[in-house]
C-alpha cells in the first residue's frame, strides 16, 4: 500500500473535479481511489451532488414512477441496470415483480367488458322506476283535480257528501 502525501491544492482542486463530474469519473481521471475522494471531500466540504441520495422504500413507489422504471430498464444492458438499480436503491427481483403486475393488470382489463353489464341492469332499472313514478304522479293528481271537482259540484247541487 502506497502512501503518498498530496498538497492541500491538489485536494482542492480534486473535490472541484468531484463536483463537476462526479466521484467515479474525477477518481480515474486522478488515479485515485473513489474512497480517498470521498475522504477529501468530507475533509475539504462536500457538495450535495456529491452525497449519497437517499433512496425511498420499495413499497413508497407510486404506480406512475414503477412504470416509468420498468420501461427506463428494459432496453438498458447489464452494466447499466446495475447501475440503475444500485442509485434507486432496488432488486432485480422488484422490477420483474413489478413487470408481472403490469403485465396481470393489463391482462384483466383486456378481458372486462367496458361496461359493466350490473351497472347497466340498475340503471335501466332506474329509468324504469322514474317512469312509473312520473305516471303515477300524473295520476294521483288527476284523482285530487277529480276530487275537489266532486266536491265543488256538490255544493254547487247540495247533494249530499255521505252518499
């Protein structure tokens, strides 16, 4: 193990490179190692960039991002989806599991009527229902429009009501 002793410039000027490419390019392009650059970086201020993202929970995941990570995956090789998986914070394992359930998802819509034929039973029931009550309704006030029409006549005439 080589141990070298690196000017306070050097280091400098090192965590500047960090910044603007980040710790695995700027380390090859130093000879460096990317834990040294991550010690320099600790010592000398380290930039946001330069920090480890916090990767969010597997089951944190909305529908909309497990999609857009399934499609991003699919064409990339293995370098590249190692790389993928490891800044997210992923398995293989999630995204396969996450490609079947798309998959089922779209499986069963794909097999369901577009309508649902008991939503369409109830609401021709419905219709049935608001019908009959508009024709009864017509017909109970045609019976009172009869009733204060016997009435009127009845006093009119005097007959009796008890009859």
């Amino acid at each position: 193990m080589r141990s070298e002793v690196y000017s306070k410039e050097f280091k400098d000027a090192a965590v500047k490179k960090v910044i603007k490419l980040g710790p695995s390019k700027a380390a090859k392009e130093l000879g460096l190692p990317v834990s040294t650059i991550f010690g320099w970086s600790k010592m000398y201020g380290m930039s946001s960039s330069m920090k480890t993202k916090k990767t969010k929970s597997v089951d944190k995941w909305t529908p909309e991002e497990k999609l857009d990570a399934v499609i991003k995956t699919a064409t990339m090789d293995e370098l590249t989806l190692g790389e993928f998986l490891r800044r997210e914070g992923l398995f293989l394992a999630n995204l396969e599991q996450w490609k079947t359930d798309l998959t089922n998802g779209l499986k069963s819509a794909a097999g369901r009527p577009r309508k649902d034929p008991e939503l369409f039973e109830l609401r021709k029931k419905e219709e049935e229902l608001i019908r009959e009550l508009k024709r009864k309704d017509k017909a109970l006030a045609e019976f009172a429009a009869r009733v204060v029409l016997l009435k009127k006549s009845h006093l009119l005439f005097g007959v009796d009501e008890d009859n």
